[in-house]
C-alpha cells in the first residue's frame, strides 16, 4: 500500500491553531499520504491555514457539524477512487504516525475499519479524556454491545480507518450528530467487521469539548436512541 492509496480526511472546525501541526506532521509520514482537509464553515482562518500548507482543502459554505465534514471527505474518497480513508481530527489529539498501527491491525484482522483506542491493551499512556467523558464512553460501549454484540471500547474515538467498502458506505449513509458510536452500529448492520488497536492520544491542542456535565447527559440521552435507531432501520 502507498500513499496514493490513503486518504487522510481532517474535518476542522476553528483550528487555525492546531491545525499547523497536524499538517506538518501529515507531511512528514513515509509514505505520505493524500491529505483533505473539510473547512465546517469556520469563522477563523483555518481554510487560508490549509491551503497554505499545499493540502486539499473543501469550504462547507456553514458549520454543519462533523457528520456533514466527514461525509464530505468520504463521498471525495470514493469519487476519488482511494482504497483506504483515514480520519484524522484537526485538534491535535491525533498522532499521524500512528495511522501505521491502524494499518496493520487491518492487515493482521481483515477489519473493515480500526478505531485507534485509548482504552484497550497499552493505549493508555497517553491522554485517556475527562472523568465524565470516560463514563459516557463506558456506557456507550456496554449499550453498543447490547444493541451488536461488538464491543468496542474506545467508542467516541474519531481517529479511524476504513477501507473501501466501509468508506463506501459512509459516503452514501453517515450519521450527522454525533457519528463516531452509531458508524459503529451502522456497519454492523450492513455485516462489516470493525476492529480496535491501542493507540496514544494527546490532549486537543485547541478548543473545547462539546461534552460538559448538562450537555453530556443531553449526548448520552440522545446518541443512546440514535444507536437504537440506526440498528434497527433497513439497509434500504
């Protein structure tokens, strides 16, 4: 596998700070990869950052929220004819030079996509999140096994990779919200197998978590139907 063959999608909201660092590291990977970076609407200066850095870049005319970025670079994978799409938050958290360790635990697992986990094997000695972001990941996970029988542990995890049937899927059907725990369920539904790889994260490097203690419980409420639904809804 080269670079030509790996999409890098970095969805980036308001990261004109962060964002530098993602992209010279990116840049730095060998093999290097194609690198899209999806502009939600921001109100700073993270297009022009972008385009600086000689990658490709998509503006979304208004914030749309990730699902809507993510879509997005999907649908550019697939038009684009590239095997394998990785997505890589613009924020920091996100150590490019650990995509390899995605790579080969697909290789090693023929999963059609790998979530880079904080949780499982030695993934922990990095960043692991916030007290109360950890239990609304801890319920997500028992509630996804419930619901699958897949139990994933880094379930908010946005550092994954697929390959092209999951990519496939994604382009075409992709939860808007809070996608990262119903992707899970929704590839399950269609009989993809996902898989998980202990990775190191680091703290973001700019903005600010959406999931404080009233907005957590509003996600967890929320996403908890959300993956109901999507488990049960046809493949139509």
């Amino acid at each position: 596998m080269n670079g030509n063959d790996i999409l890098v999608i970095v969805p980036a909201y308001n990261e004109e700070k962060a964002l530098p660092a993602t992209l010279d590291e990116l840049s730095r990977l060998n093999p290097q990869p194609k690198v899209l970076v999806v502009n939600d609407g921001s109100a700073d200066r993270t297009s022009e950052v972008a385009r600086s850095a000689g990658v490709t870049v998509i503006d979304l005319p208004a914030n749309m929220g990730i699902g809507v970025a993510m879509q997005t670079g999907y649908r550019y994978a697939v038009q684009n004819g590239f095997a394998l799409s990785v997505q890589c938050d613009g924020d920091g958290q996100h150590r490019p030079e650990q995509i390899g360790v995605l790579l080969k635990k697909m290789g090693e697992t023929g999963a059609d996509m790998v979530i880079g986990s904080r949780f499982v094997e030695s993934g922990g000695d990095g960043f692991q999140s916030f007290f109360l972001r950890r239990q609304v990941i801890r319920f997500l996970s028992v509630w996804i096994w419930a619901l699958t029988g897949v139990r994933v542990y880094d379930v908010t995890s946005g550092f994954r990779l697929c390959n092209g049937r999951a990519t496939a899927i994604f382009a075409r059907d992709y939860p808007f919200d809070y996608p990262e725990p119903e992707a899970i369920v929704l590839l399950g539904r269609y009989g993809l197998r996902v898989g998980e790889t202990a990775v190191s994260m680091r703290e973001r490097q700019g903005g600010v978590s959406s999931i404080g203690f009233f907005p957590g419980i509003y996600y967890v409420v929320k996403v908890s139907i959300g993956l109901l639904v999507t488990r049960l809804r046809s493949n139509v």
